[in-house]
C-alpha cells in the first residue's frame, strides 16, 4: 500500500491539472502578472507560496478546534504574515538582490487569495496531513503556472533563462539572431503574462471539455 491514499494523491494532483488555482478557479492572477517577467523570480515566488500555503495549512488545521469563528480571518491573516516574514527575512539574507526584486510582491502573498481560501475552505475543516497535501497540491498549481508563464516571457522577451542568453548574442548577431531573429519587447511587458496565462487556459480546455463553462 502506498503512502499516499487515492484521496489524498487526488489532493496534490487536481491543482496541478483539473482544479488549478489560477486557470481554473482564477485566483492569485496579480503575482502572475507582476513578477513573471523573468524565471528566476517566478520560482522563488512558486517555492515561497508553497512554504507559506504548506506550513500555513498545517498551523490553521492545528488550531482549528480552538479558533473562536468569530475572529478566524484575523487569525489566519497573523498566521499568513507570520510566515511571510519569514519567507521575507530569508530572501533578505540569502539573496538580497533577488528581495529587493520582488520587494513588495512578497509582502503581496499575504492577501494572495488561494492561501486564505484553502485555510477557509480546506485547513478548518480537516486534519493536518490532508491540508498539508492540500497546501502543497493548490501551492504547486499556482507555481506550475508561474514558471511556465516566466520561462516563456524570459524566453521570447528577453533570449535569455535565468539571465543567462540561450538565443544567441542580439548585439553581435550570433545564434538565432544571425538569421533575423529579434526578441519581443512586448513579452517582458505585465499584459502579455495575462495573454500567456489565456493561452494556457485555451489549451488546457481544449484538452478536455469537461472544463468549459456553459454561458
């Protein structure tokens, strides 16, 4: 028997696919839009909601029992800042340059509505390992996403992943600009991660039908 029951693979798998955060429940679209203009800062974004939504989960399902309903959303807002001023300090000793890039995006995951949705939704009404799972799974959807939409905009804006130039030199003409390739400025622009994300999300029903809203 595996670690994981069918229920709680179901957990970590449909945010990744059929129940993604951003694509199909439309939530946390302002950090895919403000930060994805380059790779590196979308994973650290990916990897810093999955810490907080993780953990975050964990500590609200801890709690649960003795949270009075009345002052729940104040309690889940201290827990959320308490762990991004965790994520916050680490970036600030660890990569200072990368901190002052995201600056206040990071500051920003603390009102990010899929992690209160999910203490709302999932971590007040279960146990600890299943809103872990439940944390990870939505945290890892809205991550996937962000890496796509930032590989693609890095990629196509600028010729370059991670800072590092994978098309070619565009100032001394070499690789794929010796043949009249040029870099579109309109993909490091913040609407043209809204288009990515549209294009993602015409994909993904396309794929299955299921998940096309009836007018």
């Amino acid at each position: 028997m595996g670690l994981l029951s069918k229920k709680d693979r179901k957990l970590i798998m449909d945010p990744l696919t059929d129940d993604n955060p951003i694509t199909i429940q439309v939530l946390g679209i302002c950090s895919a839009l403000a930060i994805t203009a380059q790779l590196k800062p979308s994973i650290v974004m990916a990897v810093s909601v999955i810490f907080v939504l993780g953990l975050g989960n964990v500590v609200i399902s801890l709690m649960r029992n003795i949270i009075p309903s009345k002052i729940r959303i104040i309690v889940q807002l201290i827990v959320v800042a308490t762990l991004v001023i965790i994520v916050d300090q680490v970036l600030k000793a660890f990569a200072y340059e990368l901190s002052k890039e995201l600056s206040v995006f990071i500051g920003l995951i603390i009102t990010n509505c899929i992690i209160m949705g999910r203490f709302e939704a999932f971590a007040l009404g279960n146990g600890p390992w299943r809103s872990f799972l439940d944390g990870i799974g939505n945290a890892l959807g809205y991550g996937v996403i962000l890496i796509i939409v930032g590989f693609f905009r890095e990629l196509l804006g600028s010729g370059t992943l991670f800072g590092f130039k994978v098309l070619g030199d565009p100032i001394a003409k070499t690789g794929l600009y010796a043949i009249g390739y040029e870099n579109n400025g309109f993909m490091v622009l913040p609407p043209m991660a809204l288009i990515v994300v549209g294009i993602i999300i015409w994909v993904q029903r396309s794929r299955n039908t299921e998940l096309i809203e009836e007018n």
